[in-house]
C-alpha cells in the first residue's frame, strides 16, 4: 500500500510537471534547491564539510547554496526529458572536438565505457548522443520497487536509450553485449554507495574505496575507456548553459604507472571541480579508508559490481 501511495504521488506530480511552462520549472526547482538547503541541515553541513575539504580557499558556504540551488534547477531541465518535442542539444552543446574523441575510441567497433559523473543535467548526456546518432546504453541503479523503475526509465527508453539495471542477473552479459556492439556504455562512479566492489584510489583527496567495475569490464572486454562529463559555459559566448566535454583515459595510461581505476578517479576529480557549484557533494560519500589499507580491499570489502556478484 505504502509502494502504491509513492508511485500515486509520483504519477500526480510528473502529471503536473508535464504541463508546467518550462520558465515556472525552472523556478519551482530554484525554490527547492534554496528550500532544501535550509530545511536539510544535516545534508548542508555535510556538503558544507566536502567542500571546504577538497576547494582550499574557496568559499565553502557560498558553494554549498549554488550547489542545491543548481540540483533544484538540474532537476527541472531533466525533467524536460520527458516531453518528446525537447532537445537535449537545445541546453548542452557537443564540441566537434569532444565528438571526435568519442568517434576514435569507437573506430575500433569494440565500443567504449563513457565514464560520466553526476555534474548538471547529467540525464541529457545519453539523450544528447542518441540526437547525435550514437547508440548509448547505460548503467542504473534500480529502484527498490521495481514498477517504479518504469517510471524512471521512460523518458530514456523513449528517447532510444539502452537502460541496464545493474543489479539485474543479466546485466553483464548485457553490458558486454552492447560493448561488443560497438556502442558506448555510461557508467556513473562518482557517488557513494553499496553493493559495489571497490579497490583503493585517491578521489576529491581523500583515500577511498572506489568502484572497480570500469577497470574489470576495460580489462575483461579490451575496449577504451572514456570521460564524458558536462561543463558550465556560464562567461562563454554560448547559448547553451552546458557542454559535453569527452577525454579518452588510455592514453599513455601505461607510461602513467597509475591503476586504471586511480585514472578514472582522477579524470572525475578534475571534473567536478570544474564545475564544483553543479556537483552533488550532499550526495553519500565513498567509503573512507587508511592510505595503508588497500590490500584488504581486493577481498571484498563491498561485495558485488556493476557487473554482478564480485
């Protein structure tokens, strides 16, 4: 009954939001970033804390207000998803050379993981590839109620996304499938969680256990690996307030002498803060742990991947 109430409530308020001027949403999602950040104290304080922890000399209050205020309003542009005649190249631009990168890590027809990150309206990206004639598939967390990932899934599905739940008994098979189709697989580590095997690496400064499932499926599947993230244009002589940003990872990655999932790390890291007011930094942070503790990791300390058990 609880689970009926929820989706209810959640069809009722999409209904509305559907029928919204796109100019009211912003604004709705505005308020409820700046109402959030007031009510949810814990959540601000937490924000407040990474922030000032990984931007020395930034101002950490000051960011963590710009960075509900632009969850609020990233919310609201995603929503637009869901409205057939909405672009998602009509609020994030793709570079010719961003495209480039993409189009040489594919040339191989072993597809390519694109790692991304929750920066923006990180929902455009796959919608935005699909309007630029890839063939995108992504990797999602379900939802604890199954018929509400339907609900989740039908703005990407309609727009000819490839979603894959990973936690799903297929869903390596499936991501390796579509990897050997030559098409490109998002994958989203840069926001705590469980149910993820882990292996050490340095993210946002810290020595945490960072998922290991780009670095499992690069080797199982010899496939590159591909950081596509959304940058603010805010001071560019754009029209678009976002850019998609691409930057193949295997390069010289040998010569780095790093672990493949210390470079995914990184590439996050600086990506995040290059647009740290548009990060989620109240979001669950990965697993701290001693600098000197890595080798208990490998057993297991987060019990399955992305792409099954672990």
């Amino acid at each position: 009954m609880k689970n009926h109430a929820i989706r209810s409530t959640i069809r009722v308020l999409l209904f509305v939001v559907d029928r919204a001027p796109p100019g009211f949403l912003f604004r709705v999602g505005s308020l409820s970033g700046r109402l959030a950040h007031r009510v949810f104290g814990g959540a601000r304080k937490h924000a407040c804390r990474r922030i000032a922890a990984s931007l020395p000399g930034a101002d950490a209050e000051t960011t963590t207000r710009a960075c509900f205020e632009n969850a609020g309003k990233n919310l609201a542009l995603s929503l637009l998803l869901r409205r057939p005649g909405v672009r998602a190249a009509d609020y994030v631009a793709l570079p010719d050379a961003s495209r480039g990168v993409l189009d040489r890590a594919l040339a191989g027809g072993r597809g390519a993981i694109v790692v991304s990150a929750h920066i923006g309206p990180f929902e455009m990206i796959p919608a935005l590839l699909v309007e630029s004639g890839f063939s995108p598939s992504i990797v999602v967390r379900e939802s604890y109620d199954p018929k509400l990932d339907r609900v989740a899934d039908a703005h990407r599905r309609g727009r000819g996304v490839d979603v894959i739940h990973r936690g799903h008994e297929h869903a390596a098979l499936r991501v390796v499938r579509a990897l050997r189709g030559g098409r490109p697989v998002g994958i989203l580590p840069d926001v705590g969680g469980r149910g993820v095997a882990a292996t050490a690496a340095r993210f946002l400064g810290r020595s945490v256990a960072f998922p290991a499932s780009v670095e499992r499926l690069a080797t199982r599947v010899a496939c590159p690996i591909v950081v596509g993230t959304l940058a603010s244009t805010l001071g560019k002589s754009s029209h678009v307030p976002f850019e998609l940003r691409f930057e193949l990872l295997d390069e010289g990655l040998e010569a780095s002498g790093r672990s493949v999932t210390q470079c995914v790390a990184d590439a996050v890291t600086r990506a995040i803060l290059r647009t740290p007011e548009h990060w989620l930094w109240m979001a669950p942070p990965h697993l701290a742990i001693a600098d000197d503790s890595s080798n208990s990791l490998f057993s297991g300390v987060l019990p399955s991947s992305e792409l099954g058990p672990a």
